[in-house]
C-alpha cells in the first residue's frame, strides 16, 4: 500500500492517537481553545449542546455561549448579527435541522450578506441511526452546495478536524461543517497538515481512486482498497474534506492516473460529492465514474452498521462497485 | 419635544415622502405603501435619536438600525441620502443594474445600512444578534429595528422575541409598522394579529401603541423605552400604508405598484398643502 500521508500510530505522538476520541469532544476542546485566545469566539446552540458536546465550552466561557432553544432559525439568524460586530459564531445543531431548516436564514442572513456564520450540522446521514429518518440527511450537502462562496467541509477523522477548524474560524466567509460526533479512530498522524479546498491524497495507486468524504466513508474507502489488493487492484484513495471549493486539480490527476473514478458519501449521490466529481470531470477529464451514497431514498431508523449495510455504505459494495467500474475501463 | 421641533420632524417627514415619492415614480414601479408608512418613525430615529456619523457609516461606536422590512428600503434611502451618507443622486438609480439601492436593504451596497434584509421574519434576529454582540464588546450603542405585520405573521420573528426576552435586551428598541395591510389584503382577513401589544407583553417585552404618524407621541413612547433597562421594548406605531399619497392611501394594493408622472404630480401637490398647514 504506497500511503502518501504520515498514518495515526507512526509517528512521535503514537501513544496520543491509539484511542478514538469522540469528534463531539475534540471539536467542543478545539472551539474552547480558540477562545482562550481569542474573545470572538462565540458559540450557539438550539438545546443540543449536550449532544454535539458544546455543553463543555459553556461551562468554560458562559457568557460566550448562547443557547436559544429549540429555535434554529433564530439561531442561524442571531450569529448573522453577531458577526456584523466581527463577532466569529459557531451555530449548531443536527444536519438536518442545519441545512432544511434554517436554509433561508443561512442563505440571505448569512451567505447573501456576505457574514461571517460558521454553521455546524452534527450526526451526518446514517449517523443519525436511532433518530431515524426524520432525522437522517442525505440532502444537506446538496443544498448547501448550491449556495455561492460557501466552505463545505466534512473531516474524515479527529486530526483533520482539529487541523481544518481554525482554518475554518479564520477564513472570512460563512461555511458549513458536516461533523459526526462519535468516536472515530484517527487515520492522520497529528503531524499531517491540511488545507480548506486541498484534498488528502491517503494511498496512492493505479487502477482506480476513490474518492471520499466524512468519517464513515473515508475509513470505508481504505477499508476497499485493502480488499482490492487482494483482486490485484491498487488504489488511489483521497478524503475530499472539502467538498467546496472542491480541488478540481487533485480529481483530474487522480482521473489522469487511474482512468476510473469511484465516490463515496454518507450523502445522496444527486448534488453531493458524486455530482461534485462528475462536474469536474464532466469538464475537465472524463473517466468512467460511480457513485456510492444514497440512491434517492429517505433516510429510516436502525444502527448506523444496519443502515451502512441497508444504503450499500460499506467497503464490500465498494469492492464490488469498484471492479464493476475497472471492467468498464476496457 | 418643543412644538418647534416637532414642526421641524414634520416638515422632515414631508421631505422624505417626496424624496421617495420622485425615486419610485422616476423607477415607475415600486414598494410605494410601506415606504409612506414608516416615515415618521424614521425620521424620528435619524433626525433626533440615532447616534450615526454619516462620514464614518461603519464607527464603531454607532447606534445600529435593522429594517426588517427591507421592501421599505426606498424610504430609508430618502432618509440616508437626506443625511449624508451619499447623494440624492443616487435615489435614482433605485432597482436599476449595477445600483446601490436594491429594492431590498444591502449592507454590503449601501452606506448606512446596518443588516441586509428582505426575507421577512429574519430582521428581528439579526437584531437580537447585534444587541447580544454590543453587550459582549461592551459597545455603548443602542439597537434599533423596525418590522412589519409581514415581519409578525412569521414565526421566526416570535422565535426571535422569546430570545430576547430571556436574554434581557433592555438595549433593543423595535418598531411594528402597524399599517394593517399585508400584499393580500387587510390582515383582519388574511392573518389576524390583534392584541398585538398585550402578545409582545405576553412575550415578556415591554410594549406601548401609539399614533404611528404623531412623531411627537412616538417620541414620548420612544423615550420611555429607552429608559426601560431590563427588557426589549415594542413600540406598535399605529400607520396608515401609503400614507399622505391621495387616492391609494390605505389601500393594501399599494404595496407595490405603478406609479407614473401624473401620479407623483397628484402627490406633490399634497405635500405641499400639507407643507403649507404647517408654515
């Protein structure tokens, strides 16, 4: 396997990263200290803060957290306000409510008046598991997806999402962060850097890339790649982090290199990083490409390994679908 | 208020009509109603209360105004231009390509405007946002907004007043535009909102109703919300939507509409009997 990145474990801090830290912690823990430094941190929460773990940044800066309730558009439009005064919010709340509730608000309060709102959707797509459908959004990358100059971003794993958060905070615009909550085993040494709108190139080789995003997905996609070698497939796996801006030069060469182009999200594959994919590759280097999500379902309710199996959101379906896809190539 | 400056407010009021009057009519077309409505607040806030500086629109410092109703953009370009903050000019380039005068208020086009507005139901939490950012900065400024009985159908607007009650915004002052009409009808026949003030008292703010075009009773009512320190303070102002513009005045159909040269003349000639009751 020709990994092109520094992997949890081999470096110095091997001893910090054998454990799985839940992403809920490590970006409540990141947030705070952001805020020990600097006073314009300012966090939001519609009655969530136990769940998406910002119950801890309360308790360290009270008067910088701002609960109000069961209210996400209110919320959403409160931060816009706030960060009129150069204030930086972090609203939150399940990706659900996140994206099909408080769209318009996020939209013209936000986006359209150009501020500064880095709003934060938590439990992903199946993730959502016993919440069910109501629950699951399978949609919420495609709407935000269509909203101009927006940072959509969706870190695989603990040290990208310490890595990518205060990018995230510093970088002047709104932006929305697709954050699983559990614990999830690092695949990054905490040395490897990132950047918004750069992909990770994780594995390098020839005969397909898989293309990723999020925590479920990515680990899926290194998942499939071992399993290919034993069919003699190498692999290029890249986590797409960011699904916008997407980094079109990365794509192309993968799809130069490899000639077939595999995605995967915990997402529906209409308007998510599927389509993102094939928009780049529609206009710059078309290959064949398929796409592993969700196929214009609902979600429903069960264990997220339930509903990986029930969506095919696992790295035998991306072995399977991956060979389909390499025969297509002659 | 001295009588003196009283009189000075309404001769403003009549200024501000006209401006807004010859900007939608040089247009054409445009949200003509609740512009006319809102006047005499605006004038009282820009000519009397706001602490601005139109050379230095983004100070600091500065008292912060939401126009919730953003449609009402024209009368607050009137007021703006009136100020300072760019030239009369300006007024018309109202909706045409390339303006800094959209129809819909623009914080990032036009000097002076605070918060970018025009879905309804968004302008009171932005407000609730600014006021909670001036208490976290320690900023002396006050926080002004101004909705709409569009703004109070929408529940977003009541998600909005909760919040600001719990958070105890004395700094936050909001105007209704009371004008009784909604682009569908009279709101007693599309969405009834009586006892308005007993629901914003209801809603733990501190509520007053009062002649929307007397600015010397809105300023007393405004004077007692400045002074109440512990909660959000709704002023209802009681309006007429289009108001002082003879033959569409009060008539919900003049929420946007035609307006031609014929038009504003009729008007104009208004303005200035009215200008004339005052000398």
């Amino acid at each position: 396997m020709n990994y092109k990145i520094a992997r949890a474990g081999s470096g110095s801090a091997a001893a910090t990263v054998t454990k799985s830290p839940e992403m809920r912690e490590v970006y409540a823990g990141e947030l705070t200290r952001m805020a020990e430094e600097d006073e314009r941190i300012v966090v939001l929460d519609a009655d969530l803060m136990r769940a998406n773990g910002t119950a801890a940044f309360r308790e360290r800066f009270p008067e910088r957290h701002i609960d109000v309730g069961v209210a996400e558009a209110n919320m959403v439009g409160v931060a816009a306000g706030l960060s009129t005064l150069g204030i930086i919010p972090f609203p939150g709340t399940f990706t659900c409510f996140a994206a099909r509730r408080t769209f318009d608000q996020f939209f013209i309060s936000a986006n359209y008046a150009r501020l500064n709102v880095k709003l934060t959707g938590t439990d992903p797509g199946v993730a959502a598991a016993y919440n069910g459908g109501t629950h699951m959004s399978f949609e919420d990358i495609g709407l935000m997806r269509t909203i101009p100059e927006i940072v959509i971003c969706e870190p695989a794993d603990p040290v990208s999402l310490k890595a990518l958060l205060p990018k995230i905070a510093y970088r002047q615009g709104s932006s929305y962060l697709r954050l699983h909550r559990k614990p999830i085993a690092p695949i990054y040494d905490d040395s490897e850097d990132f950047e918004l709108g750069k992909g990770k190139l994780i594995l390098e080789g020839e005969d397909l890339a898989i293309i990723a995003t999020g925590a479920i997905m990515v680990a899926e996609a290194l998942k499939a790649a071992e399993l290919l070698e034993g069919y003699g497939v190498t692999s290029t796996v890249i986590d797409m982090h960011t699904v916008k801006p997407i980094d079109e030069a990365l794509i192309v060469e993968a799809a130069r290199r490899t000639g077939a182009v595999l995605t995967a999200e915990n997402h529906q594959v209409r308007n998510g990083l599927g389509s993102a994919v094939a928009e780049v590759l529609t206009d710059h280097y078309p290959v064949p490409q398929a796409r592993i999500g969700i196929q214009d379902e609902f979600g429903e309710v069960g264990t997220q390994e339930y509903l990986q199996e029930r969506f095919g959101l696992t790295s035998e379906n991306l072995v399977k679908r991956a060979l389909e896809l390499i025969a297509r190539k002659r | 208020m001295t009588s003196t400056e009283a009189g000075e407010l309404k001769r403003k009021a009549i200024e501000i009509r006209r401006h807004t009057v010859e900007q939608i009519a040089h247009l054409g077309v445009g949200h003509i109603g609740g512009s006319m409505s809102v006047v005499e607040i605006l004038v009282l806030l820009y000519y009397r209360h706001l602490k601005i500086d139109p050379k230095n629109p983004r100070m600091r410092e500065r008292d912060k105004f939401v126009m919730s109703k953003g449609h009402a953009g024209p009368a607050l370009y009137s007021v703006l231009a009136d100020r300072g903050f760019f030239s009369t000019d300006m007024l018309y380039t109202l909706n045409q390509g390339g303006t800094n005068l959209p129809s819909h208020c623009d914080m990032n086009r036009t000097p002076g405007i605070d918060m970018t507005t025009g879905s309804l139901g968004q302008g009171l939490s932005a407000a609730v946002g600014i006021t909670l950012g001036h208490r976290l900065q320690g900023l002396p400024g006050r926080v002004f907004a101004l909705i709409g009985d569009g703004d109070t159908n929408e529940g977003q607007t009541w998600e909005a007043a909760m919040s600001a009650s719990m958070y105890g915004l004395g700094n936050l002052v909001v105007f209704t535009d009371y004008n009784k009409m909604q682009i569908d009808g009279p709101i007693d026949t599309i969405m009834k909102t009586d006892n308005l003030g007993a629901r914003w008292e209801s809603f733990g703010w501190y509520a007053q109703t009062v002649d929307g075009h007397d600015v010397e009773a809105l300023d007393e009512a405004l004077e007692r919300a400045l002074a109440e320190r512990r909660r959000p303070s709704m002023i209802i102002a009681d309006t007429v939507k289009g108001k002082d513009l003879p033959g569409i005045e009060g008539d919900y159909k003049n929420h946007n509409m035609p307006l031609g040269a014929e038009d504003r003349d009729r008007f104009f000639e208004h303005f200035a009997q009215l200008e004339e009751a005052l000398a």
